[in-house]
C-alpha cells in the first residue's frame, strides 16, 4: 500500500513540475531505466556502414 501512495505523491508532484531542468532529469531517468541495449543494438549501423559515413564527411571537410 505504501508504494501506491509513494506513487500517487510522485505523479502529483511532476504534475505540477514547472522547471524544466528537473523535468529533463526525469526524462534522462525514465529513459534509462527502459533503455533495452539489445534492441537499440539492433538499431545500429554496421562497422562497415560507420566507416563509410565518417569517410564521407571527412572529404565533405576536405572539398569546402
């Protein structure tokens, strides 16, 4: 029962949040706390697809 009360305080408070350095700091907790390393691993790009983007940009560099 404790926990449902605990909570209950908590979405009052960020209810009524206005700063919005803590509302960011919450968002960076929420975010890790559901960070999946596996999925976002599987989102990623190939080693070889990496090296291709960052020679891209490197001569994009040289030619301006």
């Amino acid at each position: 029962m404790e926990t449902t009360i605990s909570k209950k305080e908590l979405i009052d408070w960020i209810s009524k949040l206005e700063d919005k350095k803590i509302l960011e700091e919450l968002s960076v907790i929420k975010r890790n706390a559901t960070f999946n390393f596996d999925e976002e691993f599987k989102k990623g790009i190939s080693l070889e697809e990496a090296k291709k983007r960052s020679v891209e940009k490197i001569r994009q560099y040289w030619s301006k």
